[in-house]
C-alpha cells in the first residue's frame, strides 16, 4: 500500500485509527468510539442535574475493542 495515501472513511470508528503516528494519511467524517462514548457519559451527566434523578447506571459491553473502548472512557 502507498504510505502517502490518503484514507477518508465515512464508517471507520476505532480509537486505534487516531494515532497520528501510524496513521498520519487517516480521516474520518465520524466520531471515534471514544468520543462517541464521553458524548454519552456528558448527556447522563446532565440528565442526572435535571430532574431524571438517575439513582444507578450498569454498562454492559462485550470484549471487543468497540467495547472496551466504551468501558475505559466511563
């Protein structure tokens, strides 16, 4: 593969993607899985100063990258 090719994805959401070093031709149009997921942590955050009162939250993820990714963020 040209190591000077640029890399535009539309679907590509790994975290492992935005290391600049290794993938300095890389792009996306998406949110990283990481980003994704603080997104989510700040809307319950704020959910939870309103009057939802969330009391408890339970993450269930599998153990793959997407959803380590998601765990390690929260």
């Amino acid at each position: 593969m040209n190591p000077f090719l640029v890399q535009i994805s539309y679907g590509s959401s790994s975290v492992t993607l935005s290391d600049r070093e290794q993938y300095p031709y890389f792009a996306r149009v998406n949110p990283s899985d990481d980003r994704k997921a603080k997104a989510i942590i700040m809307l319950l955050e704020k959910l939870n100063k309103g009057e939802s009162n969330i009391n408890s939250l339970i993450l269930l993820h599998s153990g793959s990258l997407y959803g380590r990714t998601a765990a390690d963020v929260s």
